[in-house]
C-alpha cells in the first residue's frame, strides 16, 4: 500500500515531492463519510466516463462524493484534469495541461441534460497557459448547457484570471446565476496555502462582477483548520461583505496526502454554527457553514433558498 500511494504522489503532484511529510490525523467522528454504494452513484460515474468529464468530485477527493452522485449532482470539471497552479491544499494535479477540448462544452451538456438537473455547477482547473485563463471556454460551456438544458440554473466555479484582463467580463456576459469564486483561505496563509495567487486579485473579482451585472449572484468560500484565527476570519468576512458578495460557504480543510498541508485542528460542529451566525450578522444572503460544507455541496437548495432570500430582501 506504501508503494501505490508513493507512485500517486509523484504523478499528480511532481513539484510536492520535496516537501517533508505531514501525518494525515485521525478524522473525529462528525466528519467521518460512509463509501458510497448506490446504484445511481455508479451510474453517474459511468455516464461522467461515457462522455469523458472530469469532476472536481473525484479530482479534489471530496468526502461528499457519495451522497451527491447518489441524487446524480456531480459537479463538472472543465479545461482538463491538469492545472497551472500548486496550491498545497489541493489534490488536482499539477503539471503542463493539454490543448483545450472545443467538443467539451458539447458534452458537459448532453451530461447535464441526461442528468436531468434543477442546477449545474461547473468548475475547472487553472489554466495559465491559455490568454484568457479559459473565458471564453466557460462561456462557451454554459451557452451548451442553456441550449441542451433550457430549464437548468447555472453556477460556475473559476479561476482568479490573474492577469487576464477582461476575461471576467467574457464570463459575466454569458450570464450564469452564480459566479463563484473562492478565497479559500485568509490573507496570511496564502504565500504557504495559495501561493500562485493573490487575495486582493480574488477580491477584485467578485466586486468586478457585481459592477458588471449587479444581477448576478456571486459566492465564495473559506477552508478552516489551516490555522486561521476566528478575527481573520471576520476580517474576510467583511472583505467580502465590501464586495457586495451575497453567499459565503465555510468548510473543514481535509489533507489529501502526505505531501498537502497539515490540519491544524478540526474545528468543532459547534463552532461552524457561530461562523455561520457571524457570517449572517454581516448580511450575506446564505450562509452553508459545516464541517463537510464544500462549494457545491448542496448547491440546488442553496440556490433556491438564495433567490427567495433576495426577494424577501426586495420586498421589506
């Protein structure tokens, strides 16, 4: 088993290898996950190979997998399984990617239409390498998905575009319902857990969308456990809030491997419930704050719930 997990490590991750090892803690038992079983679970796998999609589900090693592919949400992957970044929280691999696929908006549709969903999100690998960051590629994806699947709300996951100008734009002018992107950590901890990216350049972007279509619902997330402290964590919150950013997600960080960066605790269920408070005082819309919380984790509902809470917003 020592040797399987070895080779994994040097294929997904090349530029971890140097890195001393971290000894992955014993979960506590509310965030342990049963191994999914159900039969529309493997069908949801197989149809994600017959029309050969990756998902962040699988690629990111999300301990929701089970339960989401049981009701047949499986969040789509585009751009390829190969990102530009090294992120030390992250599973995907890293590395060269290859060419963009112009048949894969096609098929993220015909996936979204067989799969018969309310709401799709789609997310994607960072692609430095491409002028755009792959704007124009998530346009393309979510104008498929709206012919295939007229009747299904869109939610779209990027990338920061970090110098790609006018690429949000690209993005906003296909209209998607959700434009999320994540911030995934506070400020101090990104040289260490996001160092290919920048905070301020994360914030610009959710307040450019909301400049460009103040329509649009935007979203983000934070990992805890990383060793943030809950000041900072209020600190982003208001950050956010700045942004006019309408629903914040906060979830366990959960180390992949050996080579990802250490859990500095597990933060109690209880203590998601007063970030989830804090986060509300603030006024974000919604607000999912959970141990097993992840950006599409319950994605429909949520998404229900945050056009009702805007309308009751408009009514008072």
């Amino acid at each position: 088993m020592a040797t399987r997990i070895e080779i994994d490590h040097r294929v997904r991750h090349p530029e971890k290898q140097g890195r001393p090892d971290n000894p992955i803690s014993r979960k506590p038992a509310w965030i342990r996950v049963k191994a999914p079983t159900s039969a529309v679970y493997q069908e949801t796998r197989e149809l994600m190979r017959e029309k050969k999609l990756a998902t962040v589900c699988e690629e990111a090693a999300c301990p929701n997998i089970g339960e989401c592919w049981s009701q047949r949400h499986a969040t789509m992957m585009i751009m390829g399984e190969i990102c530009t970044r090294a992120c030390s929280f992250c599973n995907v691999s890293t590395g060269l990617p290859a060419p963009l696929d112009a048949d894969e908006p096609r098929r993220v549709a015909e996936a979204v239409a067989k799969l018969k969903l309310r709401h799709v999100v789609i997310t994607s690998v960072d692609r430095d390498d491409v002028p755009d960051g792959g704007a124009a590629h998530f346009a393309a994806v979510i104008a498929a998905v709206r012919e295939a699947a007229p009747g299904v709300t869109v939610e779209i996951l990027t990338p920061d575009f970090l110098r790609k100008p006018g690429s949000v734009g690209v993005v906003v002018a296909a209209k998607p319902d959700v434009f999320n992107h994540n911030l995934e950590t506070v400020p101090r901890l990104y040289p260490t857990i996001r160092p290919g990216a920048r905070y301020y350049q994360s914030l610009r972007l959710l307040d450019e969308v909301k400049r460009i279509d103040p329509s649009i619902f935007t979203k983000s997330g934070l990992m805890v456990g990383l060793g943030e402290t809950k000041s900072e964590i209020g600190q982003v919150m208001d950050d956010l809030r700045i942004a006019d950013v309408d629903f914040l997600t906060i979830g366990q960080y959960l180390q992949p491997t050996v080579k990802h960066a250490a859990v500095d605790r597990f933060v109690t269920p209880e203590e998601f419930e007063e970030l989830a408070s804090m986060a509300r005082a603030k006024g974000f819309l919604q607000v999912s704050a959970t141990p097993l919380t992840r950006s599409s984790y319950h994605a429909d509902s949520d998404f229900a719930a945050l056009r009702e809470a805007r309308a009751r917003q408009l009514v008072a």
